[in-house]
C-alpha cells in the first residue's frame, strides 16, 4: 500500500507537468510554422455575420488574426486584451478571430457570456489553423497591409494590451 501510494505520487510529480505545459491537450502537427515576414496564406472562411474572408481582403489594411479556442485557459486570457484593442483601434485595425476546432454554438455561447463583440469564425476543424501553424494557441497574427506578417504572439509570453498597441503602432508607423 505504501509502495503504491509512493509510486503513484512520483509517476503525478513526473507526468502532470507534461500535461499542463501545453493548452487542450495541444499535439504537434504537421502544418506551417508562419514566422514575421511570412505572406499570409491563401484562406478562406465565413464570419459569424456571414460575410466571407479570405487572404486577399486583408490587403490594404492592417490585421490580426486570432487563432483560439474558448476551452484554453490562455486564450480566455488573451480574448478581453484583443477586445480592448479592437475597441480602441477601431477602425484602423481589422480583427479576425478564427477558432481551432470548435464549434459556432460553443463560440457564440462564450462570446455572450464574455460580452465579446470580436468578429469570429468557428472553424470545427484545424484546416485553416495548420495553414498557419503546427501547435499552439493562442496564435495571434498581426498583418501588415500587404499581407505580410509582421508579428506573432503567443503564449509564451502572455500577451499584453501594451505589447500589442506597441506592435501595432509601429506597423502604423511604417
């Protein structure tokens, strides 16, 4: 009995790390790993209001494209910060929210009960997310008017409101 209680708290001390270093039980895929510089891919998706988006409608305008998902503990961080931005910087920045396989009803569902007013598109698979990266979210994308990457946050570190308005203004300032 002591045996097994001792192996049972070693295998928790050395397994439960590996479990909580990563979001939703995240896995490495095979996709792009999109870096600054990188051109947007080409994409395409429907907006929560059924507007279509696509790569091409991102030139002339600067972007962010949000790669989420409601269940992840640092997306629901990163979510209110990009609604501030969204709110502030309107209309000079166009935001996208694109989750990564989840479904609109779970997204809708958490988008009223945050009060988020983030444009969003429930993707129920990972096809547009592997376009641009293998692992991880959030992903956050900020695109320069030609369509080129100029920044990518993530979780490491959490993204902040400053580190996003800096960001932003140099890409304004360009």
């Amino acid at each position: 009995m002591f045996r097994e209680r001792r192996l049972r708290s070693l295998l928790l001390r050395l397994v439960l790390p590996l479990f909580l270093t990563a979001c939703i039980s995240d896995r490495e895929e095979e996709g792009a790993e999109l870096q600054p510089g990188d051109a947007v891919p080409v994409f395409s998706v429907r907006m929560d209001d059924g507007t279509p988006l696509d790569a091409h409608m991102l030139s002339g305008r600067i972007s962010l494209l949000v790669f989420f998902h409601t269940g992840c503990a640092d997306c629901r961080q990163a979510l209110p910060v990009i609604q501030r931005l969204y709110d502030e910087a309107n209309p000079s920045l166009s935001v996208y929210c694109i989750s990564r396989e989840e479904s609109a009803n779970a997204v809708a569902a958490y988008w009223l009960s945050e009060g988020l007013t983030l444009p969003y598109s429930a993707q129920e698979d990972r096809a547009v997310y592997r376009l641009f990266a293998r692992s991880g979210i959030p992903r956050i994308y900020l695109v320069g008017p030609d369509r080129i990457i100029r920044r990518v946050f993530t979780d490491r570190p959490p993204v902040t409101y400053e580190a996003l308005r800096e960001a932003l203004e140099a890409v304004q300032a360009e």
